[in-house]
C-alpha cells in the first residue's frame, strides 16, 4: 500500500501541474526555445495520429515542469547468481522486471532492501513513461529539449504502449515501441532531412549490435551460475568477468566503436547482474518486427493489424512467431 501511495501521488502531482500546450507557448515569459519545443513536439504529436494512426487523444497536449532531471527512478534487481531479473506484479498491468518510483530516495531506499535481501541492484532515472490511457500523459521538461529525432522516437515510442500493451510480456511491448519509433522517425525525416534517416539507421545498428555483444557476456555468466562453485569461488569469477566486460568494451570503444560514447557512463558505473538483465529488453524482437514489416511492403496498417494478432496469441505462440521472423531477419 505504501508503493501505491507513493505512485499516485506522484502522478497526481503531474496532472496537477500541467498547463494546456498553447497557454504556455502563448505566455509571453516562456522562453523561446521552449516554445519551439513544444511547438514542435505538437507537430511530433498530430504526425503520429495522422500518420502512425496512434491513439493521441488527449495525450501531450498539456507541459509539466517537473523541476528535476527524471520524472521516476526505476528499481531492477536480479539474485546474486543469476541474471533473470526480479518480478514485480501488478493489478491490470501484469508482472514487469522494475518498480518505479517518484523519488530516488524511494528508489534507493528499495533498493537498499533488496540487497539486505541478497539481490543485486540497479536504480535508472528514466525520462518519460506511459500511463496506458489512465491518464493523459503531458509533455515532461525532462525531455522535452531533446534534439528533434530523440524527440520524435520518444512520441512515438509512448504513443505506442497507449496503442498496443500486452500483459506480462515487457519485452514484445518495448521491442514494438521501438520498431514503430524507427518506422515513424524514418517517416518524418523522409521528406525533411533524409540525413536524419542515415543517422537513425547507424543508431539503431550500433544499438543493436552492442546489445548482442552484451548479451553474449551474460550468456558467459548464466553458464557460470550452474557451475557447482562454492560462494567465494562463484563471486570470484563473476567480477573476473564483470571486469572483462569493461575491458572488452574499452578496445571496442579505441575501435569499432570510437565514434559511438552513448554507453560510457552505463559500462563504467556498476555493473551486476540486474543491470544486465536490463539489456536487450528495447531491442530483442525489434529484427523480427521490421522482418514483418518488410514482408507487408512496409504497408502500415497491415503490419498493425498483424502486430495486434501477435498481441492476441498465447505467449508461446508469440514467441514461437517472432523466434521464425527473428531468424528471417538473419
């Protein structure tokens, strides 16, 4: 009862901040590139409805400033010797890998909890989220001075979770997110600046690629857990390995991957097991989804209606569909 407290007051906090779009661009002591922001985000907004046929309705038509850097603060947490994250269950959404909370000191505080409980943890301040249609969601000062194709994945990513959302199933709900977000920025840049396109493309491939190569570190851990080690000798081994990670990353990074700094902070900070139960989530079925794209003719009311087929289907059936148009995609 203490969690849900906290989660309503904090997003009655946000509804009741808001301000209508117009009356804070029309307010003359708005700043200027606010205004361009919130301009622009309208424009993000009306593309997705008229274009994406996402349900917008109500949903970022209204700017909160929430006066700190994250709207929540995201707890993930995995057992010492496994990378399988902890469930948190909840009523109409179903059971997800995190709990958020409207202050990183709750955050924390849960956090802390589990340790004492033997878990390894990780705390994430996350930008934005969806409320699912409970509430109309407002554009967020959190995000909202994001350069424009960060902007515009963010929209369409939210939009769609109001869309479609399958309980108890995060990864198909956020791979989807993210396949319509590069569907709908490649869209938007088309006809505007086709340079944006090329660089969303070389975004999405280093994202993937890096999640690959991650999750192949974690495969190496999950082995190492079923090995019969005793405790001391099981840590051991485990930091070996945490730290190959952050070696193997650096000589990618002097590489590879010498123009691509997006997840310096993300290696060189802690690493355990519940933040590499984080990886992958965004981005394992978002292959298979474009191969089903692509197999519609990139007809996108067809890839849709197949999208809300998926969604209907046992879990199995589900992934038993996107594991086939996952190796289609190969």
């Amino acid at each position: 009862m203490r969690y849900y407290h906290q989660a309503w007051q904090g997003q009655w906090q946000l509804i009741r901040q808001r301000e209508p779009v117009t009356s804070v661009i029309n307010n003359e002591q708005t700043p200027k590139q606010l205004k361009q922001q919130l301009q622009l985000a309208q424009q993000l907004t009306l593309f997705a409805k008229n274009k994406l046929k996402l349900p917008v309705n109500g949903n970022f038509q209204t700017y909160t400033d929430t006066k700190r850097p994250f709207v929540v603060w995201n707890v993930f947490a995995a057992p010492q010797f496994s990378t399988q994250p902890y469930q948190w269950c909840y009523p109409w959404l179903g059971c997800l890998s995190y709990r958020g909370y409207f202050t990183e000191q709750a955050a924390q505080q849960e956090a802390e909890q589990l340790e004492r409980e033997g878990y390894d943890t990780y705390v994430a301040g996350i930008k934005a989220f969806s409320t699912l249609g409970w509430f109309d969601d407002p554009l967020l000062n959190t995000f909202i001075y994001f350069p424009e194709l960060e902007l515009a994945n963010l929209i369409f990513h939210e939009l769609t979770h109001r869309w479609l959302y399958v309980q108890d199933d995060v990864d198909f709900n956020e791979s989807l997110a993210t396949t319509l977000a590069i569907i709908g920025v490649k869209q938007w840049f088309a006809d505007r600046e086709p340079q944006a396109v090329t660089r969303l493309k070389q975004r999405f491939q280093f994202d993937l690629e890096f999640s690959r190569w991650l999750l192949s570190y974690r495969d190496q851990l999950e082995q190492l857990y079923q090995q019969p080690l005793s405790v001391k000798d099981m840590t051991t081994k485990k930091q070996q390995l945490l730290a190959d990670i952050r070696i193997s990353y650096q000589q990618k990074r002097q590489q590879q991957w010498h123009n691509q700094p997006h997840y310096d902070h993300w290696i060189n900070s802690q690493l355990n097991n519940a933040k590499l139960a984080t990886v992958a989530t965004y981005y394992r079925w978002v292959p298979a989804l474009l191969t089903l794209y692509n197999q519609h003719q990139g007809n996108l009311d067809q890839f849709m209606k197949a999208c809300q087929q998926l969604a209907t289907a046992t879990y199995q059936v589900r992934q038993d569909k996107l594991h086939k148009l996952a190796s289609a995609a190969q």
